[in-house]
C-alpha cells in the first residue's frame, strides 16, 4: 500500500470494559478434565522495497539457555540410514491397549489434608488417594470480576525428591543430572508423531555414534511472590508404585493423557470475546497476554500467535467479500488499522475510535449510519467487516503500482538419465496435461518450460506453431535468453502446442544418458524469463547440480562432524548462490516449489532455501519409483497446480500499545521489520510470530490483533484479507497457564527448535526446546506445591496436559533426532522445511499420529461412514495396543502404515492383497489396490474417508507385517512414540524424569 507504515506507533489504549465478566463454571473432578492445573503484515505487494531481510536463524527470539545432551534416533517423512536390529524391539505385543480415566475420586471433609504418598510397594498402580479441596489464599487481582478457578490435579509419586550429587558441568550451562540409564536402542522412526514430555531422554548407547554426557540439573525458578487469590483448587492423584531401592516407579501408563482427539482448538478465546475470527486462521499460545515485563518472564514458553491467514473451512464457510468503491477502505488514519468489529462509534455516528491507536477518525459521509440506544450502528447486522473477525476487502488502485499480475507456472525439469528411468518425467508431464484445464486464473494463465541437463533446453511456444521448438544453449557460464518474447505463453492460446509438448517430453528424452546437471545456469534462465511478470517456478530434481554456477559437493557424509560446533553447517547452503537468487526471486514476486526425487544426496539444504525464503514449499520422494509412488506425485502436483493461490502478497501483524511482533518463523523474506514477502501462498501455508512487549506495564484491559494479507487473486483482483482478534491482560500467572493453547505452543517451539539446528548442534535445539517446558512446568509447580504442601505430587495445567508428550515427540522428529546414524542430511532438511509451514492441527498429527484397528471392522461393518465409528478408535501409540490377531492403520497425515499382525485371518489378507501374507516375506513388493470384494471395497473407501479430512498431502500405504524385519521396527515400531526406542525414554520414563527435574530446588 502506498501509505503503509512500518511500525504501530504507542498511544493510550482505548479503554474496555473487563473481559472477565462472570466466574468460571464448576470444575469437574475427572482425571485430566479439570479446569486447572493436571497431575502428571501488508504493503503494496508491487512497489519497489528496501533491502529485504531473511526469515532465517538470525530472526528467532535470543537463544534460551541449554543444555547439550545425547538423545537416541528417530526418524520421519522416510527411511533411517542404517537398517535397526530386528531384536531391538520386543517381539510379542499385547492385546490392543485403551485409555480407560480413572475413577473420580471424593473429596474428603474441608479442612482435611492432602494425605502424603504412600510408601513404595509395587510397579503395580496403586489406589487413588482421594482429592483435598484447599480453601483460597488471597492474592492481588487488578480485574474486577473474578477470574476463575484454576484447579490442577497432581501426580503422587512413591518416591521421595531424588536429589542426586551435582556433576560437573560444562562452561555457560547449568548442572547435569545422570538419567536412568535403562533405554532399550531401537530403530529411527520415520517422520512421526509423537507425544511426550519435556524432561531430556537419556543418552542413546554408544554404538548409536553418540557420545554420552550427564543429563542436566535444570535450576528452578524463584516461587510467585504472594498468594493466589480467588483460587477454588481441586487436586487429583494418580499412586506410583515402586520396587524399594529401584530407580524407576511404576506408573499406571493408561492413565496418562493423550491427544487421542487430535488437535482441539480453543474455546475460551472465542467464547470470551464472539466477534474474533476464527481459531484457524489466528492462535496465541496464550490467550491470557501479560501485564508487566516480571510476568512475561515468568511465563517460559513462546508468547505468540500461529497465523494461517488463507485457511480452508472444513465445512465450506467462506470469508465474507465488501467492496467500498469508490469510497475508499475505511482504516485508521495514523496506525492504518482496517475498520473491524471492535472499533467504537460515537458523536451520533460521525467519528470512529481506532482499537489499535485509539485515535479518534472520521467517518466518510458514504459510510455513515446512526447509532441505536446501546451506541451501536443501525446497520451493524449488514456489514460484514464490523459484525464478524475475518472479511475481504477488495482494494482499489491506489492499492497497486502495476497491472494485477496474471497467474504465471513456469517449469524447470531436471531430464537427467534417472529422471527418465525411475517414470518421474512420465507422470509429470501427465500430470500437467490433466490440469490444464484447471488452473486458476482462466483466460489470463500464462506457462512455460524449461528442461536441462548438462545443457539447457528452451521451447518456443508460439500460439502460430504446429509444434514446439526446442533451443539448445551450451555455454553455462554466459547464459541468454533466445526468443524471449515466446517462452512464456497465454495457455489459452497456444494450448495445442503445450500439449503437444508434453505428449512428446517423455519419449524425448527416455533414450537420454546424460547424468550431469547443470541447475544453476537454468535456474538463472529461469529467473530471466520470469522476472517481467512474477509467478510460480516448480522445480523437478533429480540430480545434485554438478555444472556452472551454483554446483554443490557431497558432503554429511562424515559422522565425525556431528555433535562438533562445525555439525550445523551441513543444515544450512553451501554456496551463497542459492539465498543470493532467494532474494532476487522474491523481488521479482516469483515463488519456488521444490520437487526433489534422487534417493542419493541432492543437498536440499541448498536447494530449499530457494523455497524457504520465496513463500514455496519442498516436496520429497526419495528413491521415487512410478510404479510406487507416482500416485502421490500425481496427486500433491495437482493439487500444487489448482489450489487457489494468493500472487505478489504481503503480510503485517498489527497489535495494540505496549505490545509487539519481534521474530518470525515460517519460509517468506521478510521485507521491513514487520512486512512479510510473500510472492505466492496458498491455503497449506502458516506462520508463526513472537510476541514482546515493549512498556514495563501494560494499562490496557483488553490488547487487539489484526493479521492483513495483501495479495492478487488468481481472477486479477488485488484484495486485503483482514483477521482481527482481542485477548485480555491478566495479571495472573496462573490465569496465563489456563488460557494456554497448546497447539499453538507446540507450533512454535517446533519453528525456534528446527531453526536453532540452522546454528547449533542438534543436541543444544533439543536441550533449548526442552529447557523451556521444563521451566515452565516448574513455574507452574512453584506456584502451588508450596503453598498445598503437594510433596512428590507432579502437579500441572489441564491446558498444559498434553505439552509434555508432544515435547517429547518432537525430540524424537526427524529434523531433531539423533545424530549421524539417525536420518539421512536430505531427508533431515526436507522434514525441517515441512514442518516450518504446517498449520497446527497438521503439525499435531505428525507429531502424535493417529493409530486405529480395522479388522473388526471390515468383517462386521458396513460401508456406511458413520459405522466405522463404532468399529474403531484411536490408540496410545505403544506396542501394548499393537495385538497379533489384529490389522492397524497408522496414519501420521503424510502416508498410512497398514500392519499386518502374525496371527490376523489369512481370509482378511488374502481378501486385501490376493496373496498369503504369511508365506510373503516382503510386503514392500505388495502394491495395495481395490479388488472384487466388500472387504477390500471397505479398506479403500476407508483410506479416502482419510484422505479427504486432510486434502494437503496424499497418503501413500506402505504395508508391512508382525515380525518383518527391518522394515517392521523402521516403518511403524520406532515410530510408537510412548515406548523406548532408539535409545530414548518411554512416555512412563519420561515423566518420572520430567517430575524429578521439576521437584529440584533453585
């Protein structure tokens, strides 16, 4: 926008009435379901822009201290390096393993203490001890209303507070203590999901590659200063069980809790505050923003938001579209704030006080209406950018400093010798064909091509031509452009040639021999043609760039090199080039999709910065066979295609007084201090942002947010889509644990974590992501076992309860895990670059995956959706609920794992797979497909129920039976995130060792 401003400037806050109209509702006393604490951006997208900045490591919020630490293997998104040992997992299973709550417990007469734990008898749970209410202290709370409860429930451990010697620890990091040393190494799991505490897993076993060290001594954090006031606390306990003298309690693992339901999006920021916009489109990891600069530091975790600003509604619901004319948008005259649900109306209609800066702003004549007895406008009910959170604004001409681009595809195809043999230039050049007819933008598309191998080939698609001519240039070090006025096409007009061009481009080339890639140069080519009017580049790689400008050198091949300071350097490019054409390609709006298929080294960390700083995205198909995985191919490149894609877009966070957005996560390039770049996004892209404040002490109530996205649409419109939310101030540390959202949390410790690997060792992104739950669980503790007398009771927020499994997942994720032995360089960089752009609920199902048995099922059930409901649910991710009689799909959002147990029906398989599952020794060779039969009719109409809940990725099935190793441990056992496996703690372990760092004094 023409007059855009880069900063929100401080004035006073307009004043609110106070959020917290009314007490909290009555607490329940079920386990893990109490309210409290649980036991256990935008500019003209068009104008020429200031030295642009890189979303890189150097943008992250200042490193939180760490503690270096060994951690076992893990793996996601493919297959580890090294083949595990079949017996590293145990290999009997159990009967199916489910969640059943415990019973509630009674509270005994007021008054009545908190009875101690009991003595250690057994690994066996014991009985619940019976909850305590504990009368309120007082505490200073500036809100009018009250609050809330705030009830927890607390874990009684059989164990006293182990306070072990201190070790001597390493320069600038805090002690370490020694773990128990009893994990089982298992095999790396693919790109998993997982749940998991915060504690550190012990150190992975030597023959890992991995050098063991002492697990750290976190120090804890000073108590809250004064009492809690207004608190009803009901406390639950769960009994731990321990053999006298043994290192490990034991713990009822059923009664643990899990994310089984997925992703929940919160509730109380909506029913607080109705006119917010959607949880989809905007999360705060805390919906509770503190008052002053002592209570932000109190509070360890990430304060932030997630925002998804071109979300999806599952149920179809679209934003709502106003168009001004020639009025002109409404927004404030001095912040630039868009009108929106909470600003106020007064002077009988004729001014308008701005949320953001409270400044007082007329209102045009056209725009006028009067104002009803309550001083709201007559007509609220019919506009919808005041009577809901999120609308689009169509933006006139001052809102643009060119022509609307027109949706643009350029493809640049690696015709090397493996990318014919392995079907890849096959089913690309199919797949384009198929969605000709659906690209967006229609008349206006425009698309070109551009293949290479040691040479580059242009094609002139002129409409006149019968077929396309192909244009060899050689000289990789003097790159031009012949006939640059006929590379790029209006699809409409020469669509005859494009599709005869891509009938003949694999036969082209499937005699070719050549294995050499002369990237660089064409994508240099590439850029010279693009640059006039922006668009989308699609890359399709095969080879690692061996010739001209950009050519990269094995390297990740020496172990010696991890846990060295010198171990980041493989994670990030080897030669400036690559960001270097980043920033050239954004300037010019041209973002870049990866589609990388080598199963030998092609350094995506290289080639992914050209999606990661351009808005783009990296798609990975290592060892891509046709035959295999030319469905999802097919399927992901359509949907790449057809999406609706947001052109030369811009984005800005806005926030009101005393607050601010300081870093930013996710692939753009930041262009000022808070105007994200971003020349094409689609509705799978998210982002995250840090949240500080800038006075010492916030005097507002109420503190708003308003996310802009600038863009293009694909029909020519430049348009301006607006998200605005409120979240109160609280002074109340514990009012900001209740009002924590863990989705968004765990968003953003996953952002800071993968690019913390970027500049640190892996080791210290684990420690720093960990050490920051830690704490804040500690914090939590302090501010009510000392108070209660809670002695060995682990103690923590309801809204909290599920942090510690998904901290410990991501441990075990691909981009963290490990070391050397534990994921290959390419596959570690292309899960990393994934990850930084998966909305929450996405990235919470990677991480904890959803585990289900369907043999029931296909035998009884009908092929109504509904009836699988009753046939199924989902499972802890343990071998325990693994039964041999029994067929499980797991389903991570990226493939389905389909496992056969050793003793299932022979019918039920032979039914599935036309074969004798027990007499096939490799189920890889096995390809899943629909035969004549109900059951297999069920199966594969269950896989697309699947599919379409989630339409971003296709899932592609890898079957795999009880017992078949190593495929077994690689694909689905070590992806069982709750038990130990490649060195690193269970989910029982893990929170034993989570409860003796929290009890640790100061």
């Amino acid at each position: 926008m023409a007059n855009e401003k880069t900063g929100t400037p401080n004035f006073p806050g307009r004043p609110a009435a106070s959020p917290f109209a009314a007490a909290a509702p009555p607490l329940t006393t079920m386990p893990f379901l109490s309210s409290g604490p649980v036991v256990g951006s935008e500019a003209s997208g068009n104008r020429a822009s200031p030295p642009a900045r890189f979303n890189g490591p150097s943008m992250s919020s200042p490193p939180s201290s760490y503690v270096p630490q060994d951690a076992g293997s893990y793996q996601r998104f493919s297959t580890p390096r090294f083949p595990p040992p079949a017996q590293s997992m145990p290999p009997s299973y159990g009967p199916p393993a489910g969640q059943p709550g415990l019973s509630p417990s009674i509270p005994p007469p007021a008054g009545q203490q908190i009875l101690p734990p009991p003595p250690p008898v057994s690994f066996r749970p014991q009985p619940q001890v019976p909850l305590v209410p504990m009368g309120p202290p007082p505490q200073n709370v500036p809100l009018t209303p009250p609050i809330g409860n705030v009830p927890h429930s607390s874990l009684a451990s059989s164990f006293p507070p182990s306070r072990s010697t201190l070790q001597p620890s390493l320069p600038g990091y805090p002690n370490v203590q020694p773990y128990p040393a009893s994990q089982v190494p298992s095999p790396p799991s693919p790109f998993f999901a997982q749940q998991g505490g915060y504690v550190p897993p012990p150190p992975v076993a030597a023959s890992m590659g991995l050098n063991s060290r002492e697990q750290m001594q976190y120090p804890n954090t000073i108590p809250p200063v004064g009492p809690v006031q207004g608190l009803v606390e009901e406390f639950q306990s769960l009994s731990v069980g321990s053999v006298p003298g043994a290192m490990e309690p034991g713990l009822d693992s059923k009664a643990l809790p899990r994310p089984l339901d997925g992703d929940v999006e919160p509730k109380s920021f909506v029913e607080m505050y109705p006119l917010n916009c959607h949880p989809r489109y905007l999360r705060l990891t805390t919906s509770g923003i503190p008052n002053s600069q002592s209570l932000f530091s109190r509070w360890h975790l990430p304060v932030g938001a997630v925002v998804h600003p071109l979300a999806e509604a599952s149920d179809g619901e679209e934003v709502p579209t106003v168009n001004f004319g020639p009025m002109g948008i409404i927004r404030c005259r001095r912040c630039r704030t868009y009108v929106n649900p909470y600003v106020t109306f007064s002077d009988g209609g004729r001014k308008w006080r701005c949320n953001i800066c409270a400044l007082l702003n007329d209102v045009p004549g056209e725009y006028f209406a009067h104002l009803d007895a309550n001083g709201r406008r007559i007509d609220l009910d019919q506009r919808p950018e005041l009577s809901g959170g999120s609308v689009e604004f169509v933006a006139p001409t001052e809102y643009m400093v060119r022509p609307p681009m027109p949706p643009l595809y350029f493809f640049l195809i690696d015709v090397s010798v493996s990318a014919g043999r392995s079907g890849m230039l096959e089913v690309v050049a199919k797949t384009i064909k198929s969605c000709l007819d659906e690209l967006p933008g229609f008349p206006r598309t425009q698309i070109g091509f551009l293949t290479f191998d040691s040479t580059i080939h242009f094609y002139n698609m002129k409409s006149s031509l019968m077929q396309p001519q192909m244009m060899v240039v050689s000289d990789l070090e003097d790159i031009f452009v012949p006939l640059p006025d006929d590379l790029l096409v209006n699809l409409s007009e020469s669509r005859n040639v494009v599709d005869a061009f891509l009938d003949s481009l694999p036969s082209m080339f499937q005699d070719n021999v050549n294995v050499e890639s002369a990237f660089g140069p064409a994508l240099k080519a590439a850029f010279m043609v693009m640059n006039q009017l922006g668009g989308k580049l699609l890359i399709f790689q095969n080879t690692l760039p061996s010739l001209g400008v950009g050519r990269l050198r094995l390297r990740g091949d020496d172990h010696r090199v991890y846990g060295t300071d010198k171990e980041n350097v493989l994670r990030i490019p080897e030669d400036p080039f690559y960001k270097q054409m980043a920033a050239d390609l954004t300037k010019y709006q041209i973002g870049v999709n990866v589609y990388a298929f080598s199963d030998k080294y092609t350094d995506l960390a290289s080639l992914g910065t050209l999606a990661k700083y351009t808005g783009g995205q990296v798609y990975y198909y290592p060892g891509f066979h046709s035959t295999i995985h030319g469905e999802r191919l097919r399927y992901e490149l359509a949907r790449d295609l057809t999406r609706e894609t947001a052109w030369e877009a811009v984005m800005r966070i806005r926030c009101g007084k005393g607050v601010r957005f300081t870093n930013y996560h996710g692939h753009f390039m930041l262009r000022s201090t808070d105007l994200l770049a971003l020349p094409a996004v689609d509705c799978d892209k998210a982002f995250a942002a840090q949240l500080s404040l800038e006075e010492t002490l916030l005097t507002t109530q109420t503190v708003y947010f308003q996310v802009a996205l600038l863009y293009t649409s694909s029909s020519g419109e430049r348009r301006i889509r607006v998200h605005t939310a409120a979240a109160p101030v609280v002074s109340d540390l514990g009012e900001m644990y209740r009002r924590a959202d863990t989705g968004a949390i765990v968003s953003l410790l996953t952002r800071l974590a993968i690019e913390k690997t970027l500049t640190h060792k892996l080791e210290d992104a684990r420690h720093s992501m960990q050490l920051r739950i830690l704490k804040a669980l500690r914090e939590y503790r302090n501010l009510h076992a000392v108070q209660h007398r809670l002695g060995g009771r682990m103690i923590y927020p309801e809204s909290l309860k599920f942090l510690p499994l998904y901290g410990l997942a991501l441990w075990k994720s691909t981009p963290l895990r490990g070391g050397y032995a534990d994921a290959q360089l390419d596959e570690r960089c292309a899960a990393g670059f994934t990850m930084m752009t998966l909305p929450v609920r996405r990235l919470l199902k990677l991480l904890y995956p959803s585990l289900i048995r369907i043999d029931e099922y296909l035998e009884k059930g009908s092929t109504k959706a509904d009836d699988f409901k009753n046939f199924s649910k989902n499972l802890p991710l343990s071998t325990e609920s693994l039964d041999q009689r029994g067929l499980y799909i797991y389903d991570d959002g990226f493939r389905f794992i389909i496992w056969f147990g050793r003793m299932l029906s022979s019918a039920i398989s032979f039914n599935l797979l036309g074969v004798d599952v027990s007499g096939f020794p490799d189920l890889s060779k096995v390809i899943l497909c629909e035969r004549d039969n109900d059951m297999s009719r069920k199966l594969m109409g269950l896989l697309k129920r699947f599919r379409e809940s989630d339409p971003s990725y296709y899932q592609l099935p890898q079957l795999v039976r009880q017992a078949e190793q190593p495929r077994e441990s690689m694909l689905l056992l070590a992806n069982l995130v709750e038990d130990q496996n490649g060195g690193t703690s269970g989910y029982v372990d893990y929170i034993m060792l989570i409860h003796r760092q929290a009890q640790q004094s100061a």
